[in-house]
C-alpha cells in the first residue's frame, strides 16, 4: 500500500507540475510552495483553495486527486478543480497533519 500511495502522490505532482507549466500566470495569491484548487460542485459556486504542496501525501487529499481523475481525467486546463463540496475540502485542509 505504500509503494502503491507514493506512486499515485508522484503521478498527481507531475499532473499538477504540467499545469503549472502550461500556465503563463500564476495567480498573485497563490505563493511559492503552493498551487490553487477549485472545488466543483453542482450544487454550489466554485470555491478557491490555495493548497500547500505537503497535502499532496495526504490521503484524503490524494482521494480527491483520483476523484478529479476519474471525472475529469488528465486533460484540465487552467486550476485544478476537484469534485466535491467546499466544506468537504475545507474540513480536509483544516486537518492536522503529523
């Protein structure tokens, strides 16, 4: 299982590395060591995240990776938008990692 989560966190950093490549402005509010993420939800507006690079070992964070994955696959342009509630990727970013 461990070899298997670092795989998937080393395939999630290089699709987000190529987004950052293909991207010739970095919005001003997302700082060095962080990228930006909108949740997506139909029944919600789109919310902004400014996301630390650490949560790309976090499980959950991961699982909301594999999730815009298989909605969206690897062919997203501009921010990366991940499937879920606000709520729900506020409370996975509020969580302490040890």
């Amino acid at each position: 299982m461990g070899k298997e989560r670092s795989n998937s966190c080393i395939v999630m950093l290089k699709i987000i590395m190529r987004k950052f490549k293909n991207n010739e402005v970095v919005p001003n509010d997302v700082k060095e060591g962080h990228f930006a993420v909108f949740s997506v939800n139909p029944e919600e507006e789109p919310k902004k995240f400014i996301v630390e690079l650490h949560w790309l070992n976090n499980p959950l964070f991961l699982k909301l990776l594999k999730q815009a994955e298989d909605e969206y696959g690897f062919q997203q342009k501009g921010i990366l938008e991940v499937p879920c509630r606000a709520a729900e990727l506020q409370k996975i970013l509020e969580l302490k990692i040890g």
